[in-house]
C-alpha cells in the first residue's frame, strides 16, 4: 500500500463542497469514498466530475441481491473504473463468485459486519452475540472465494491477524479522532487511525472528523503525521 492510508468519505449533499475537499485534500489521500449519499444525488456525472479532479475513488455501493443480478451490476460498475468497491459478504457464495468479473481494474471488497451494529443488533439479526464470531466466520468465506480484501470494524483485526493472507487488502470504517465530538454519532465500534493501523489495518475510512472539521487539511496532515 502507498504511505497514504486515509479513504475520506465524501458523505455531503452539497457537491460544490465535496469538490472544493478534494481539491484541498487530494495530494494528502489514499483515495475518496462515493457512497450511496452522493451516488444518489450526483449519480454517475457527478462520480466522473470528481474523478477528473482525482482518479483514486472508492466506489462504496456494498451491492447485495441475486448472483446473476450482482454480476450485471458490477460489469457496468466496473467501466467506471474505481480502485476498491464492496459487496455484502452476507450475500452468500454465489454472490461472491458472481462479483469477481475478468479483465477488472477494480478490487472487490467484502463487507462484513456494519460498524453501526452492537452485540445486541448482531443478536438479534444474526443469531450469534460475539460480534468477533461473527465477523471472522464472514472474513474466512470472503477467503475462500477469492476476493480481494474485505471491509471491517478496527475493533475486529486482533481476531483475523492469523487467518488473512498476504497482501489482502483490510479497510476500516469507524475511525475517530480525540478531537470529533458528535452526539448523533452512529459508529459503535471505534478506534483511533494509529491504533487501527497497528492491529493491523491497511486503509482507513475516515469522514466527519475530517470533511467537518474547522480545518481539514490540517486535520489530515495530522493524522498522516501520526501514521509515520
């Protein structure tokens, strides 16, 4: 992986705002995560606008439906050319086999379990209390069908360190700096950028604390410090 480490999400309604973040941050990033809020208000015009500024883009749609209906889906996917983009490991064998389309310059990723969800939440939906368990039983299939990394909590990889092969790609949602403080935050299971990257993480996803920070490229250049 290049030294630069940091996926910032790009979670805004507002482009002209998402555009003036990647021009200020785009030297300072491993790449920038398109998800569902901007796919859906700025479809694929807006992906490509921001492409043009900076080609390293993790398209984050976490497809999940029917073999056949995942396999169509990335083969359009796949011509816009993204770095990284995900795929819910939940959807089963199949699925997974169906995602890994030839002649790809993508990598696919396999979403384990959503960092929102706590030991109640994965009780309740997937009849197993130790969310751990839970997510090493998902990572070991996303192995065995070959696909290129996988998307987890950071609070996760002490349990995967064994299991993962060499030069498998590892990304961390829910990262926190000490300084973001938000009562409506949604993320459960939390680390710090330095503590995820030494359990073991490849990329971190990082958003709020970044895109909504008084000074994000400062807030950027910070966290890249504390990674070297």
């Amino acid at each position: 992986m290049k030294s630069n480490k940091i996926i910032v999400a790009l979670d805004s309604n507002n482009f002209k705002k998402i555009e003036k973040i990647v021009r200020s941050l785009k030297s300072e990033v491993y790449a920038f995560k398109i998800g569902y809020e901007f796919f859906f208000n700025f479809g694929i015009e807006g992906y490509l606008k921001i492409k043009k500024i900076c080609p390293k883009i993790f398209l984050d749609l976490k497809l999940h439906d029917i073999p056949n209906t995942v396999h169509q889906g990335l083969k359009a996917l796949v011509k816009l050319k993204p770095m990284l983009t995900t795929i819910h490991i939940s959807g089963g064998d199949q699925m997974m086999k169906s995602s890994l389309i030839k002649n790809r310059v993508t990598k696919i990723l396999g979403v384990s379990v959503l960092t929102s969800l706590d030991q109640s939440q994965t009780k309740k939906y997937y009849n197993e209390e130790k969310i751990e368990l839970l997510v090493k039983k998902f990572v070991k299939q996303a192995i065995k069908q070959k696909l290129d990394g996988i998307v987890c909590s950071p609070k996760e990889l002490i349990y995967l360190r064994n299991i993962l092969p060499k030069n498998f790609i590892i990304v961390t949602p829910g990262i926190r700096i000490n300084s973001y403080k938000d009562k409506n935050d949604d993320q459960r299971r939390v680390l710090t950028p330095k503590e995820a990257v030494e359990k073991g993480a490849s990329l971190l996803v990082i958003g709020r604390p970044i895109t909504l920070s008084k000074d994000p490229l400062k807030t950027i250049k910070k966290i890249n410090n504390s990674l070297k």
